[in-house]
C-alpha cells in the first residue's frame, strides 16, 4: 500500500508554504520531491496528480503564471479577512 494521497497533499502543502517567496515550484518539482522523499514503490506520478487536484480543488494552493505554471498559495486580497 503506497502513501494516502492525503498525506501526500499534506506533504506538498507544507514544501509549498516552506518556499513561498523564495522560488516558484511547479507540479513537476513537487512531483519529484514526493517520489525522492517516499520512494518509487509507494508514490506514482498519478498519485502526485491525483494529490495536486485536491489541493488546488480546497483551494489551499493556485495555480500562478510567471513565464510558466506554478503552484503557490492563494494571494489575499487587501480587504480580505486573515
């Protein structure tokens, strides 16, 4: 049994958090980061697809353009509540 996609959204949640402000991660590095860190035998490509969905779907992550696709938290607006 390889690793809940639950916890793998958990897992990329928290490295997006780690780097916000400091490089732009796209699906492809946290893709790679998740198979380095749990290993080929329990995480897929799919899972990690399957995992960015639900993140983008809770709405705890967007995706932004900058010359590229890139998945960072969801920008506050000025009068937004925190």
């Amino acid at each position: 049994m390889g690793v809940p996609i639950e916890q793998l959204a958990d897992e990329m949640y928290k490295m997006v958090v780690e780097y916000e402000g400091k490089r732009n991660l796209k699906a492809g590095d946290l893709t790679k980061a998740m198979i380095a860190k749990f290993g080929e035998d329990q995480v897929t490509k799919a899972d990690c697809k399957k995992a960015i969905r639900l993140l983008m779907d809770s709405g705890r992550t967007v995706y932004s353009y900058f010359g590229g696709s890139y998945i960072t938290l969801p920008k506050k607006e000025g009068a937004a509540p925190d």
